[in-house]
C-alpha cells in the first residue's frame, strides 16, 4: 500500500514485548514500599494523609470509569462516598465490626446509588445524568433528616463507629493503614484490568458517536450503565474505608465541594488515566489538607482548572508531559509495546479468507419520510449471496438513508427488509449488526486511542462474549478469546497490505488507510451482508485496485456485499449488478453491461452529471451532506 | 394551601428565570451555560452594595445588568470560545466557571447570606392566600421575559435565524453569519437578564453565594421538565417544579418538596424524555 501514516511526530518508533509477569511484579513491590512506610518512621499525620490520599485515589478511579471511559460526566461521586459510609457504619455498630464487611457492605450500597441515578440518567446522558447525579449529593442531607436521628444520627452527623477489626482482630492505627493500602490496591487492579480489556475498548468505541457502537451490535446504553455501575464500587468502598478512619460522618464532607475536588483529580490524571490517578489524586489532597490556609482559594483553583482541563488537556498531566517531551525532543525513538499476538506474526502469510455464510437481501418497496421529505418512496431491490451489488444515483437519491433503512439506523416508514427471509426492519441497529450486517461509513468512524488491530478487534466484542468476572481475573478464557481476535485482526490486516500499521493509533493514520480499517473491521464481524458507504472514495488508484481485489474475494467467501458508490469506474469493474436510484425510487435495476446502456441512466447520470471524464457521478460539494448524514 | 401555591409560584418563577437564562444561550450559541444562576447571585451581591453606597434603586439595577453581561462575556471568552467541540467539554468548563463564580463571590462578599435592600415588603393577601410582594413582581418578570422571548423566537427572523444557527453552526458560518459574535451577544443578553433579576430573585432568597447551584439544579429540571429549547415550556416547567415543591413540603412535610421533584424528575426521564412540550428530537446518523 502507498498510503503513508499520517503521523505528525518525527522519529522513530520500537515495538517491544514486555513480559507478563512484570507488570505484576512493579505491583506488589510498588504496594510494599506503600505498606512498609509507618514502619521506617512515617509518621501518624503523614499516614493519615497516604490514606486519605488512597481514598482520593478510589473516587477518581470511580469518577474516570463514566467521565473518561463513557464520556458521561458523574457529579454524584459524593452520595455513593455518603451510601458507603453512612451504610458501613451503621454495619459496624450494629451488626458486624470487620473492615472487609464494611467495605463490601459500602459497596453494595454505592452500587445501589449507581443503578438509582444511572438508570433515568443514561438515558439521555450528558447535561442530564451530570444533573441527576448532581442533585442526589444536594438531597443528602434531607435524605438524613428523614432517616430518624437514632439510626444515622441526623443531620448532626453519624457518631460512636468502634475502632477497626477484622476477623476479630481489633486494627493498631498501622494496621489499618496497612488493610487500607491492601484494599485500595486490590480495587486499582480490579480498575486496570477492565478499562486495559476489550471493555474498555468497547468504551473508547462506544465514545465515538451514536452511530459506531450500534453498528458492532454494541449497546451503547448497557455498556454505560455497566461503567457508572462499577464506578460506584470503588466510591463505595471508599466510603466504607473512611467511616472507620475518623470514627464520625460528618455532613460536610459529603458535598458538592468533594465532587469538584474528584474532578479537578480527574482533570490533573487525565480522564482516562490509570496510573496518573496517584498524582492527580495527591495533588488535590495536598491542596485540600491545607484548605484552612487557602480557604475559598483552594476553590477558585480547582474551578479554573475544570475550565483549562474542559478545554486544553483531555490527556491530564501524562499528555501534557508527552506534548512537551515531543517539543523538546521530537526525534527521540518511541518504544511501543506491541499488542498484536507474537504468534499471528508467525503465522503463514497466505491468509485464505473464511467461508462467510451470505444471506439474501431483499428491500421490499421500502419507504421513508423525514417530517415532510420523502427520502425513499416505495424502493425495492434484491442483493445476492455472493454478488457485489452497487447502488448508485445521484446526491438525494436516497442513497445512504436506505443503507440506515438496511442496518436498523431508521425505521422504515413503511415497507420491509428482509435478510435471509427474516425480516429485519422492526429490529434495532444493535439487533440487525447482531444479524450479520456490517457497515462502513462516508466519514470513517475511527475510536481515538485505540491501535488498528484492536479496532478492527472491536468488531469481535460482541460475537464473543467474556464475563465481567473473566476479564478481572485475566481469566484462560479472556486470554483465549483475546489472542484469537487479535490475531484474526491482524490476518485481516495482512490480506489488505495493512500488517505494517498495526500497532499504530488507528485515528492518525492517513483517511484512505483509516478508510481501509474500517473495512477490515466489517469483515472481522465475518458479516452476511456488508454494507459499504463510498469506500473508495479518498482511495488513490493503487489503494482501490487494492480494494477491488479485497472485495472480489469477500464476495466469493460467500458474502452479500452492496455498496454505495460515486466512482463508476470502481461500480463497472466490480459490480455484478446495479441498482440506480432516484429521487428514493429505483429507477432501474440489473447486471452492469446492461445499465451502462440504459437510456435513461445515460441521459441522467453519465451524460448531464459527470464529471470531464465520463466515469465519475462525483459532484464537487459532497463533503458537506456527508457531515449531516453520517454523525 | 393558597399561600403554599403563592409561594410555589414565586420559587417557581426563579426556576422559570434560570431557565429561560439557559435557553437564551442554548438556543443562540447552542451552550448551555451552568454558571448562569451564579451570575443572577453577583446581581443580587451588586444591588446589595449598591444599597451599601446608597445608590438610587433605579442605578442598582443598571449596575448589577452591566456586572452581570460582563462577567457573562468574560465566561464565555475564557470558558467557552475554545472549547474543543463535542465531548461534552462545556459541561465541564461552565460547571468550572460555576465553582470559580461562587468561590469569587465567597471572596468578594463572603459566605453570610445578606439581605437585599430594594424595598421593605410585608405579606399581602391575595385570593385567599399571603404572598410577599416581590412573589408577585418575580412571577410577573417570569411571565414577561418568558413569553416575550418565546414570541421573540418563534415570530421575528432574527430569533428565527439564531434557532438556526444553533442547531447547525457550521452551516450558518457557510452563510457568512458571525457564529463568535452571535455567541458574545447572546452572553452578553443572557448576563444583562441575569444581574437585572438578580437583585429581585435575592430579595426572596437573601444574596448568598452557595444557593446559586440549588438554583442551577432547579433551572434545568425545570428547563428539561418543559421542554428544552422552549421559553414557554421554561416557564411551564419552572412554575410546576415550584408548585409541585411547595405543595409537597405543605402535604408530605418540610424536606420532601425536592425529594418529590427529584422524583418526578426521574420519572419525566424515563416515560417523556423530551419534555412536556418538547418534540422528540432523533440526534442518530
């Protein structure tokens, strides 16, 4: 392939293995230095500080799991802190002292929270679950003038929680920094290894636009509930934790104030940090400790710093200090670590494409009206299991709303479409990718930070599921799954020339590259039909050549392929049959020698239309309905 | 049970303010600026001082109009006019520029809640009900603004054109519409309507700065109960969000007014997400 990244750094990059027990190893040997530090004469207000400091740590890691892995923003961290801690407490004086009781307890609580506000939240999202959840934190203190004061103490705050013990052990003030350290470091793991998994994948996917993640058969929806559900925990816990650290829940701490310091913690890691969460969260501790000297100060700081971060640094303090290392040294050599499976790199190049069970698609005088535009007005066609079928027709012929009739995107207003003899029209986009059908679009949908096999992976997310609890634990079977995908990704890949980019971030690559990812993205779902928007287009001559032959062997794996397409030349030399439409109606149907000598696609399309030529229907403005229909 | 709803109307018509503030920038600069409740608080901070210099009333309320547009310009200068399109990013920047308003204000005037001095005012009986006075001006500035705005937008060209331009920013740039001028003025619009009811919203509710995020929360519960977008359904909603609160508080007891609209809320979510009197709008490809 011709294509060249698009890369802006200079330099060049290594791609290096690392070892699988490493990561594990700077683990426990980062969590030992953490435990042994009261031991070798860290003091008791130091330590209380590291604790308060973990505490920080779990909130923002909750808050990153719906702020930076679902791109929602969660202002509710304080009432599931509150159900955590107000819960453990209550445990703690009236049923059972153990730390570990306390902080699943706390858990359950938040998680309660979590699944409350979530479920009206999400639905909308945005500016509303930021408002859901931010009212909850308002309603704590009426919520604890209704529970009568006996059992959580009021308004005046929850007193008399015993000391710490587990397994009836009562806890030295160092024993229980030690328990802490041990839980929180237990949860960071957790945390890591879900949004480093194929979940967190699917999050990143799911971030970008409305469109994509329904189109994998990802549900955008659950997939959310999942992360703000799971945030809730580690707030949770948290809560639990700092109910025995201070022995007393005072209302204050439970404000719109603590929301705010989560965030500017977020903000200052990176909103999708892992380890940065320490700094960030060290930071904001280090600033509140000495709010008593800053007073509103400290506030004013952290607000300023929600505006910067809202505008300037998405990537927290790692990606500031990524940009300025690039500045000051541009030609360093980069070392990656390489994600695709060592043993699909030594597997036999010849790549034969598997047997793809195509299925007959049959639009049935199909129907659509946006308000009062007919879009499509009674079309009907036929594709063919093993056909390349181009639809083509001039800009408003309806071209692309009828591949968002196909794939679920718009119900038909009336009519159907059936794909092997069951009808898909009544189902969702989520349902109909889930059938079978994959698509590509006019824009490329590219997920930010992800590399290319692991996008082209993401069309695998659904087709073979993992359970929550197999990702934690980096289970035999998520390895299996993980290394299979991975490793068909990249066959895929290597039979569309594009091995050599893999490892690369697949959104800097150059469009036609991008566009050619998304392609192998829809063959990874190993699709019946495939539904492809201007593929070609941005492609220079070699790269569709390239595309042709690609699509030749798909449709003889079996597959029904039908694309929308502007480049005739591209439609004359691939396409077994023809669609043309107009003005939403099929104006003509049948095999390409045959409508290239139509009369009226002649006096319509070829003659009037095209471009100096004769082979293009491109006409020059079609950048900007591209935008309006695909977003 | 009269006073109740006359006091539910009057805090209902500080939620119906707050979100015809919202909708003034949403519908113009498609923002939705969360820091506008806090802007009507430096309104009520400014007549406060006013009174302290011994303005005459008419000049507090000028003053506090001018404050209000320029702080509201200046937000959208450093908060607004970069901010990275998509991602949600005003979420966080006007919730930052909120947080640095009240923190400022704290600062400035501190944390005590102060009284307004526009006029002394005494219960009136109104259709069998007490009212305070100002109830009855902030009801009226509600109506006024709410369905003059609503007129403004639906019958002339220009609030036709900036509906518009909201909704589709590039293509009113193709127009050769000055999209930063647009979103300026329409700060500048929203800030002037926010320091001029400042002063009135505080004489209710005392000039304090920590009560501008309730009121922020309130504001678009009502904004969205309504419908969002519409001035009508701003003031729909804000004026059963009152009612609904008050009526709650006389009914359920003291402290389940917000309870009940934290649940009504959700349930506006779940069975009409678009509003009472908002059109379901399909954001999909």
């Amino acid at each position: 392939m011709t294509s060249a990244p698009a890369s802006p750094l200079k330099g060049g990059v290594k791609y290096v293995r690392r070892p699988a027990w490493l990561l594990p190893l700077l683990w426990i040997v980062g969590i030992a230095i953490v435990v042994i530090l009261p031991f070798v004469g860290v003091g008791a207000q130091a330590e209380r500080q590291i604790v308060l400091t973990v505490i920080m740590v779990l909130l923002v890691s909750g808050l990153n799991l719906t702020f930076g892995w679902s791109g929602e923003l969660n202002m509710g961290i304080p009432a599931m802190y509150a159900a955590g801690a107000f819960t453990a407490g209550w445990v703690a004086i009236h049923l059972v002292n153990d730390v570990l009781v306390s902080a699943l307890v706390g858990a359950a609580a938040a998680l309660i929270v979590g699944v409350i506000t979530g479920v009206p939240g999400l639905r909308l999202g945005g500016w509303v679950l930021s408002i859901v959840s931010f009212f909850i934190v308002l309603l704590i203190p009426f919520i604890l003038q209704v529970i009568p004061e006996e059992v959580l103490g009021g308004t005046i705050g929850l007193i008399g929680i015993p000391l710490p013990q587990i397994f009836g052990i009562p806890l030295t003030p160092d024993g229980y920094y030690v328990v802490v350290i041990l839980i929180a470091a237990l949860w960071f793991a957790v945390y890591r290894n879900i949004v480093k998994s194929r979940v967190g994948d699917a999050l990143v996917t799911m971030q970008h636009g409305e469109a994509l993640a329904p189109s994998l058969g990802i549900s955008r929806y659950r997939l959310k509930l999942l992360a703000y559900a799971v945030g809730a925990i580690p707030a949770g816990i948290a809560g639990a934790l700092y109910a025995s650290l201070d022995l007393f829940l005072g209302l204050e701490t439970f404000g719109i104030t603590l929301a705010v310091n989560v965030l500017a913690a977020s903000i200052v890691s990176g909103r999708r940090s892992i380890y940065a969460i320490l700094i960030g969260a060290a930071f904001v501790q280090f600033i509140t400790a000495r709010s008593s000297d800053f007073g509103q100060f400290g506030q004013l700081a952290f607000g300023l710093l929600l505006i910067a971060g809202g505008i300037l640094f998405g990537g927290g303090i790692v990606g500031v200090g990524r940009a300025l290392l690039n500045r000051v040294a541009p030609n360093r050599t980069r070392r990656v670590v390489s994600v695709v499976p060592a043993e699909a790199i030594a597997a036999a190049p010849a790549y034969e494409f598997p047997a793809l069970e195509g299925k007959r698609l049959e639009v049935d005088d199909v129907r659509r009206v946006f308000g009062g535009a007919v879009a499509l007005d009674g079309a009907s066609f036929v594709a063919e299991p093993g056909r390349i079928t181009a639809l083509i027709g001039p800009n408003g012929s309806g071209k692309t709303t009828m591949l968002n009739v196909i794939n679920g995107f718009y119900k038909p207003t009336a009519g159907a479409v059936r794909l092997g003899g069951e009808t898909i029209s009544t189902l969702s986009s989520t349902r109909v990718a889930r059938q079978g059908v994959a698509r590509t679009f006019q824009t490329p949908f590219i997920p930010a930070d992800l590399r290319m096999v692991e996008v082209v992976a993401t069309a695998n997310i659904m087709a073979e599921k993992v359970s929550l609890l197999s990702t934690i634990l980096r289970l035999p079977r998520y390895w299996r799954v993980r290394r299979r995908e991975l490793s068909a990704a990249y066959a895929i890949l290597r039979l569309l020339g594009l091995e050599e980019f893999a490892d690369q971030p697949a959104q800097s690559l150059a469009l036609g590259t991008r566009r050619m990812t998304e392609l192998a993205r829809a063959l990874a779902s190993r699709p019946s039909l495939i539904l492809l928007d201007e593929v070609a287009s941005g492609l220079d001559t070699n790269e569709v050549v390239e595309l042709a032959k690609v699509l030749r062997v798909v449709s003889q794996a079996g597959a029904t392929v039908v694309l929308v397409e502007h480049n005739f030349a591209l439609v004359r030399s691939l396409a077994d049959h023809v669609v043309v439409l107009a003005d939403g109606k099929v104006l003509t149907s049948g095999r390409t020698e045959e409508i290239e000598k139509h009369p009226d696609v002649l006096k319509r399309f070829l003659g009037e239309m095209s471009g100096l030529s004769g082979t293009s229907m491109t006409e020059p403005s079609r950048g900007r309905e591209n935008k309006e229909e695909v977003r | 049970m009269i006073t109740s709803m006359w006091s539910g109307l009057s805090i209902g018509a500080i939620y119906a303010v707050i979100a015809i503030g919202y909708n003034i920038t949403l519908t113009t600069a498609g923002v939705l600026n969360f820091a506008f409740a806090n802007i009507v608080m430096i309104g009520a901070f400014v007549s406060v001082t006013g009174g302290v210099l011994g303005l005459p009333v008419w000049l507090s309320f000028i003053v506090a109009a001018i404050v209000g547009a320029l702080v509201a310009v200046a937000e959208e200068r450093v908060a607004i006019r970069f901010m990275p399109r998509g991602e949600h990013a005003e979420l966080i920047t006007t919730i930052g520029a909120s947080v640095v308003l009240t923190a400022a204000t704290a600062l400035i005037w501190g944390s005590t809640a102060l009284r307004v001095p526009i006029f002394d005012q005494r219960p009136v009986e109104l259709l069998g009900g007490n009212i305070m006075p100002n109830g009855l001006i902030l009801i009226g500035c509600a109506l006024i603004f709410g369905v003059g705005l609503h007129f403004f937008n639906t019958r002339t060209k220009f609030g036709l054109a900036s509906l518009a331009h909201a909704a589709d920013r590039e293509a009113a740039m193709m127009r050769g519409v000055n999209v930063r001028w647009l979103s300026i003025i329409a700060f500048a619009a929203s800030g002037a309507f926010a320091g001029l009811m400042g002063p009135i919203v505080g004489l209710t509710t005392t000039a304090t700065p920590f009560i501008a995020i309730t009121l922020a929360i309130k504001g678009f519960i009502a904004l969205y109960v309504g419908g969002v977008g519409s001035q009508a359904g701003a003031l729909i909603g804000g004026f059963g969000i009152g009612l609904l609160e008050s009526l709650a508080n006389l009914w359920l007891g003291t402290g389940y007014g917000d309870f009940t609209v934290f649940f009504i809320f959700l349930l506006v979510l779940l069975v009409r997400p678009q509003g009472i009197v908002g059109t379901r709008v399909r954001r999909f490809v």
